[in-house]
C-alpha cells in the first residue's frame, strides 16, 4: 500500500459523505448504519480516495455496510486492497465471516466480491423497496432484493 495510507477515523473526523454518496443513494441511508460502524478512509497523499465501512454484527460476523472508490481510482485494484484490508480487519479480530450487501441488479459488484472470494449466502427480498422511499434504477433494471455474499475468514490465516 506504498502510497496510500489507510485511516480509521474517528467521531471527530468529517465523514466523507461524497465517498460513501457512491455506495449508497441517500444521506439519510447513510444515516441509518454510519454510526455504529468502523469508517476507514484510504487516502493518497492528503486527498482521500476510498472507503469503507465495517460494522460488528455479532462476536463472530463483520459486515462491509459501505465501500466506494472515487471516479478516477476505480478499475486500479484500489477495491481489491479494501477487500484484503477488511479481510485481514475481519481475521485480527475473530471474526468468522465477512459479509457483504448488494443489489441484485448490481452484476459488476456481485462479480467484484466473488473474485475476492465472496459467496453468495442469501437474499433479502424487497430490501431496495422497503428501505427507500424512491424506486432505485441500476443497469435500467428497479432494484428490487439484496444479495447477500460471505468470506469465510478461517480460510486464511496469518
């Protein structure tokens, strides 16, 4: 991670809300999960260009609630990195699994996580439309149910 440096932030730091804007539609999504979680933001040089928010679910599952890269740093491997740095958050702490949300609509994502060794372990029907108040559109399909993917930490070990 030669020139980037990750940072946990804390309840005195911004949030970077224009970062986690590309993760989720609303502030007020946002809202719902921010505050109960681990915001890490990775940053090259000054400027901040990913993040990622983790949150504890029990004493053995740890969820990615959020995680973006900006604009020009996508398609970098610079998602990957988050990917191993939760994994390695995830094995350093106990926890079993990671698990991760996404839309059903969202194919490059869903494809993303299982290239990082995510499976799919279930679906939340209707999450999109009983979470938001507006009808959510992603590859000219409404997002209707949330897939949910798994890493099994156990599978690697420092």
């Amino acid at each position: 991670m030669d020139p980037f440096t990750l940072i946990k932030i804390d309840a005195s730091s911004e949030m970077p809300y224009e970062l986690l804007l590309l993760a989720d539609e609303t502030v007020e999504a946002i809202h719902k999960y921010i505050f109960d979680c681990d915001v890490y933001v990775l940053k090259d040089k000054s400027r901040s260009i990913a993040v990622m928010a983790l949150y504890r679910i029990s004493n053995t599952e740890l969820e990615i609630k959020n995680i973006a890269v900006d604009s020009p740093y996508q398609g970098k491997g610079i998602g990957g990195l988050l990917i191993d740095k939760a994994k390695e958050i995830a094995n350093k702490n106990h926890f079993h699994s990671l698990l991760v949300g996404t839309s059903d609509t969202g194919f490059r994502q869903i494809r993303f996580y299982e290239k990082n060794g995510f499976v799919k372990k279930g679906i939340h029907k209707d999450f999109f439309i009983q979470n938001y108040p507006d009808p959510i559109f992603e590859n000219g399909i409404q997002m209707r149910d949330m897939v949910v993917l798994e890493f099994l930490t156990h599978h690697f070990s420092e």
